[in-house]
C-alpha cells in the first residue's frame, strides 16, 4: 500500500514540529550538509563545515551540533571519523522548510509550453512530447499518468480506409484529436459517411457521446424514413465509440537511460527493475492518484517514504494536472512527475514539475 494522504499530512506536521524545535544554527549546518551532498553525494566533516560557515563556529561546536541532529535521525555517519550524511528523514526535513525553489528559465519554460498546445494533436503525441521534454531538461526519468475520462466532443468526421471500414476523426472541446478505426457495412458510399457525420454533429453541441447517446438511438427511430439505413449503421458503430478509451498506455515513462547512466552496481540495477515493474502495474498507479494526488501542488518521495521504493536510492517528484467539471470543481485527471537518484536537484526539479504540470492542465480549460 502507497503512502496515503494522511500519513503525509501528518509526516509534514512532525518535520515542521522538528523544525521549529531546531535552532537557527543548527538549521544552517543542517541545510549546509545537505546541499553540499545533494552537490558532492559525498559526507561532510566539521573543519570543512567551519570554513563554509561563519569563523566563529569552531569545529568542536559544530561538531556537537552535528551530533545532535544524528540524535535526532537527521543525519548519519557512514564510517567513523568520515563526516555526515543526511538520513531520508534530513532530507525531506530540508524540503519541506529549508529548501530555496528557483525558478526554470524563460527558454525551458517556452519549449514546455509549445509541446503541451492542444489544437490538431492527440492526446498522446501532447503527453509523449512533453514526457521526454520533462526528462531531457531534468536528466531523470519521467512518467505520466494518463487521463481516461471522456471529453465532450465538438466535431466527429467518418473517413473511409477501405471497403469495409472508417476512420473516425473525433475533435474535442479543447481541440484535441483521436482518431478510431470502425467497421462499417461493405461497399459504403462516401455520401452515407458525411451524412453519419452531420447527423451526430448537429446533435453533439459540446456533449460526450454517452450524453447523447439515447437521444440519438430515438431520434435514429423518429427520422427512420428519413436516414439511410447505410448512414444508420455508421451512426451507431459511431455511437459505440467512447472517447478517452486511449489506444496507449495509461502511463507513459521516458527517459529510463537516465537513472539506470546513475547506477554503480549489479543489485541496484535489479531494483531500478524491480521499481518499474510496479509502476506499470494499473492498481500501483490508481493507488498512487487516489492517496498522493488528492491535494495540489508538487508532491516529493524520498526513498522509503513511498511503498513503492523498497530500494531507497530514488526519489520520486509529482504534480497532478487537473481540469474544472461543470461544477467549476478542479478534478485530477492525472500527473506528470519524475524519478531521480535521492539527491537530485530539488530546488530547480520541483518548479519544473510543478510548471509542466500546470502547462497540461491548461489543456483542459
């Protein structure tokens, strides 16, 4: 089971009680510690500390500081005599109060922007494009959990392929496009396909097919004289399409080269393995949607903090992407997030989720 949302409302409560109980001076040598290991992925001693920090904090004093806050599990000595590490603990103690987020530049943000711009694209050629822009500007992974909802539609088009089926154009309300592949009687003529697709056109108005599904079945009844019964046959192979049935994947992972360019040992690479293995699996990812991403903004793992690490080399970074209902209430549809070694860059990796994110939600407005 994946870290539900309670817990982590309640790990952020005790990290920010730990906070406040931490002195200035031990907050500066806690934040020193971990950038210079999120920089280095080394351990840090006092002498070095002291010639970073003010020349008044002598060794020994530092020292003490950082024997108190291994006390207190935020941080770790990996050999004697060979300085401090962060714990995970340490880590996600600087994240939630002592990291400074930057900001991604104007040219990151323009390329981000230019992929996730609906009007003529599929769904999936948006999601795929802007994935790999995420994980070539981050050097990590990056992973997308689709939307499956259907989208109102506001036109839909029957093409002929061959002589026995169509190829459905179906144009969404935010512009976006999916194609589907349907039988239709043999031999139809175009002339029964374009009057399929002005019947359902001047019914749709901005509706799903699910909406008006019954209205036209009636309709197909009332106007039976009227209709082809060719044309009839397409409306209703028509019909039975549901949009947002994707013909891709739910999750979409790119960039996998980039963790595993990180990796020093055989074990390591079985569990980066291991990791994907149950991130492509349906129920990890609709657990991971209903527990993490009921809030908003950016959420972080690191290492154990999430079920789905047993190995504790990684970190996991994720925004969902929402769009209003009729109701103007925000509804996660997805997220789009990335997966780094545990001492990734926080502080430009965090904004830069969080932009895109908000890129594809504007998708859906």
């Amino acid at each position: 089971m994946i870290l539900c949302e309670k817990k982590l409302l309640n790990n952020i409560k005790n990290n920010t009680a730990l906070l406040s109980s931490l002195d200035s001076r031990s907050r500066k040598i806690l934040q020193h510690i971990v950038e210079s290991y999120i920089e280095t992925g080394n351990p840090i001693g006092s002498k070095t500390l002291s010639k970073k920090l003010s020349p008044s904090l002598a060794s020994a004093t530092i020292r003490n500081v950082m024997s108190n806050l291994e006390g207190l599990n935020l941080l770790k000595s990996p050999h004697i005599s060979a300085g401090r590490l962060p714990t995970e603990t340490g880590l996600k103690l600087f994240i939630d109060g002592l990291l400074q987020v930057g900001d991604i530049s104007s040219d990151e943000k323009s390329s981000i922007e230019a992929l996730s711009v609906g009007t003529g694209k599929s769904l999936k050629d948006i999601l795929s494009e802007t994935s790999n822009a995420l994980s070539g500007l981050s050097n990590c992974v990056s992973l997308v959990m689709a939307p499956t909802f259907e989208r109102a539609i506001k036109h839909i088009e029957f093409v002929p392929l061959d002589n026995a089926k169509a190829l459905v154009v179906i144009v969404d309300i935010f512009g976006l496009v999916e194609n589907r592949i349907i039988d239709i009687p043999k031999g139809t003529p175009i002339i029964n396909l374009i009057e399929a697709s002005n019947f359902l056109n001047s019914r749709l108005a901005g509706s799903t097919l699910e909406d008006v599904k019954n209205t036209i079945e009636e309709d197909l009844l009332n106007h039976r004289k009227e209709i082809d019964i060719v044309s009839e046959k397409v409306i209703k192979a028509g019909l039975a399409i549901k949009t947002g049935d994707m013909d891709y994947p739910s999750l979409i992972v790119t960039g996998k080269n980039n963790i595993y360019n990180d990796i020093s040992t055989q074990e390591d690479f079985k569990k980066i393995n291991e990791l994907f293995e149950k991130i492509e699996q349906e129920k990890t990812l609709t657990e991971l949607l209903k527990n993490s991403l009921s809030g908003t903004g950016v959420h972080v793992f690191i290492g154990a903090d999430n079920k789905l690490f047993d190995y504790s080399g990684c970190s996991m970074i994720l925004a969902p992407f929402k769009a209003k209902d009729n109701k103007s209430k925000a509804k996660t549809l997805g997220a789009i997030g990335v997966i780094g070694p545990i001492r990734v860059n926080y502080g430009r990796i965090i904004p830069m989720v969080d932009f895109t994110a908000k890129a594809i939600s504007k998708l859906f407005k």
